[in-house]
C-alpha cells in the first residue's frame, strides 16, 4: 500500500539530493581561479543531463534490477519497464517504484559529480563526458548493486552504508585520486604558482547549499516518514556542525580560522555521518563529525607536502572522510537505532563487515579508475594543451568567460 506521508517525503528529499548537485558546483567553483569557474560548474551541470537520462535507460536497471552473480542488475528495468506508480516490493515498500527510481538516480549524479573536484583546471570536457560514461556504467552502477541491490554481496554479507558512505564517497573520494595521478599537476603547482580560490562566497554559498540538501540525501534514506528519518536527519545536522567546529579550531590553531575551512569542515562532517545516520544514536554524530574533520585536514596537508595535486580535495574530505564514516559506523552502531550493533556495543564482527567493505570499494574503485583513465587518454587525452590551459577552461573548452570582458 501506498504511504501519502512516505510519499511526499521521498519526493521532497529527491528534490533536495538534486538541489545538491548544483549546490557542489557552486562549491567546487568558487574555489578553483576565475578563468576556470565556468568549466568547474559545467562539469556537474552536465551530469544532471547526462546521468539523469542514462540512470532511466539502464543505470536504475543495472543498479537495482535482478542480480546477477552478486555483481551487478540484470536489464530487468531496462527503459523503466516495470517501473511504475504501485511499490517495488523489494526497496521502497510504501512509495512508488517511479519516486525510489528517481531518488536514487539524484545519488548516482552527484557521485559523478562529487570526483570532477580532482580533476578541475586541466582535463577536457570531451574526456571528461566519455570517462564519465565509461565510469558510471562500469563503477557506479556496480557499486550501487554490491551495497544496495538485492542480491549485492555487500548487501548479503551484512555491510552497513545507510546513505552513500561507500557508494557515494569512497567511491569518489579514490576515483579522484587515481584520476590527479593520471592527470598530473596544474602547471605551476610544484612551482608554488598562487592558486587562490577564485570566490570564496560562492563556496560558503555551495556548502550551505550542501548542508541543507544532505538532509534529504541521509534522512531520505530512511525511505519512509518515521522516526528513522528523524533520527538521520539530527545525526547529520550534529556531525557537520561537529564538523564545521572542529575545522575552525584546527585552523586557528595552525593560523587563522578561515572561512574556507569551516565550509570545508562542515562537509567533512556531513561525510562521515551519512554512512552511519541510520545506525547511530545522534549523540554519536558528534564524535564522527569531529573525526571527520580532523582526518579530512591532515590527509590535505599530507597530500599537499607530498605534491599531490588533487586539486579540491575530493580524496581527503570525501574519500578518506567516507572510510572513517564507514568504519565508524561498525563502531558506534547499536541496535536501538538501526537494529545492529557495532564495536562498543559487542558487535566485532560488524566492525569488520565493515573493513571489507571499505578496502573492496576503494581498491576497485582505484583500479577501474586507473584502467578506464588509461582507455580514455588513449581515445582522446585526458589532459587539454599546456596554452589551453594557461588561458583557461572556461574559455579553450567552453568559449565563454565568467566576469565579462571580450573573448580573445
């Protein structure tokens, strides 16, 4: 039977998980150089477009369609056959099948979205949009299917991810760093160039963005207008204000607390909790927002000593973030919330369900990368001409300019 409540609920939360992916443009814009905002924003844009048709012709199929080997959907929902307005009877038993469908499909584009941070300021659109493709054919919608799907044997062998922690951001978070390997550093980089973010109101104005959508990304996770779905959403608004706080400490302490990193803290935050929201008490949330935070700032000083030009970071707050929210979630899960217990509470084993499931997505997720990178270069080069991108993305890839003035 269908839910009115459930039904609006998951509605509204899908709007607010596609809200999202604009939000992570603005984001990610406002904190590459000014010649290169309007590729940045042009990236996530177009996977709105690009992702949200092929998710309905067969990524929702692949996804969440019959198993196969444990490893992937069949092509049961190819073209949405069978998707309908009555209830799956397998996911989302009290909304229709067409509002689960879409609800996931916002989690599939910004998780294309979410890795372009590595990427910023020197790939080309055309490799760009061909990787994408290639990635979220082969990557995401496998991923989905292990973790999600019926039959996923992440799924079967118990492993917790309530809302995208392995999905979404370890997924991401490793696909990028493969991704700045191949890509190689900004000109300039290694050199000490100044590559000062270009906006950072925009930033702020993205990551609030973030927050207010992430909401509907975790709560709506619950599928239903319940007290799980209150649980979700407290816990997430408790880890990205943990999140926030502790960023701007770290930075006070080392020299200024920055605006920048408060933004960037409270993303780290929201990172963490969603792998756990619906397993974990919301006091937990607090102490994973902090570990978040803290991992996420020292993984980029890290990175940063060691030259590794992953431009925005998309490796240290999302991917090692989405590693601790996930291991997080095997420690401080209890069974008053989601009905498993984690480490604290007796439940070791859970503990290390969740170590396989971060060590077997981060390591296919960096090797898919890696092999689907080198496929690309190959077709088309990933990486656009050194006087491209001295000039700018904006204008060698996209012919326009952000702030005015006359093209060359």
């Amino acid at each position: 039977m269908i839910n009115a409540g459930d039904t609006v609920w998951i509605l509204i939360s899908t709007a607010l998980v596609m809200l999202m992916t604009p939000g992570l443009a603005l984001f990610y814009g406002g904190m590459v150089r000014q010649k290169n905002i309007l590729s940045t924003l042009m990236m996530s844009f177009a996977m709105l477009g690009v992702i949200g048709v092929l998710w309905a012709v067969y990524g929702y199929s692949l996804s969440f369609g019959g198993d196969l080997g444990n490893f992937i959907g069949d092509l049961k929902f190819l073209g949405l056959m069978g998707v309908g307005e009555e209830p799956s009877g397998l996911y989302a038993t009290s909304v229709p099948h067409l509002a689960f469908m879409a609800f996931q499909g916002m989690f599939a584009i910004i998780t294309v979205a979410l890795w372009t941070g590595g990427v910023v300021e020197r790939m080309k659109f055309s490799a760009f949009l061909l990787f994408a493709v290639l990635w979220f054919t082969l990557v995401y919608c496998p991923v989905a299917h292990w973790v999600w799907g019926n039959g996923g044997w992440l799924a079967d062998l118990g492993a917790l991810d309530f809302a995208g922690g392995t999905v979404v951001h370890i997924n991401a978070g490793m696909t990028a760093l493969a991704l700045a390997f191949l890509l190689k550093p900004r000109k300039g980089f290694r050199e000490g160039m100044p590559m000062e973010p270009g906006n950072i109101p925009l930033v702020m104005l993205g990551a609030g963005i973030l927050w207010f959508g992430w909401f509907g990304f975790n709560a709506g996770s619950s599928l239903a207008a319940d007290g799980l779905a209150a649980n979700a959403f407290v816990a997430t608004n408790l880890s990205a204000a943990a999140g926030a706080a502790t960023w701007m400490i770290l930075g006070w302490i080392y020299r200024r607390p920055s605006a920048l990193g408060v933004a960037t803290g409270a993303i780290a935050g929201l990172v963490g909790i969603t792998p756990a929201a619906g397993f974990v008490h919301p006091m937990a949330a607090i102490p994973i927002g902090i570990g978040a935070s803290v991992i996420g700032y020292y993984c980029i000083l890290w990175r940063t000593k060691k030259g590794i030009d992953e431009s925005l970071d998309v490796w240290a707050v999302h991917g090692m973030g989405g590693v601790w929210g996930a291991l997080a979630t095997g420690i401080f899960a209890t069974a008053t919330v989601g009905g498993v217990d984690g480490l604290l509470w007796g439940g070791g084993m859970q503990f290390l369900k969740q170590i396989v499931g971060v060590v077997s997505v981060g390591a296919f997720a960096f090797a898919a990368t890696w092999v689907l990178g080198k496929l690309v270069d190959r077709v088309v080069g990933l990486r656009v001409e050194s006087h491209e991108e001295e000039v700018g993305l904006d204008i060698s890839q996209h012919g326009e300019r952000a702030y005015g003035g006359v093209l060359p």
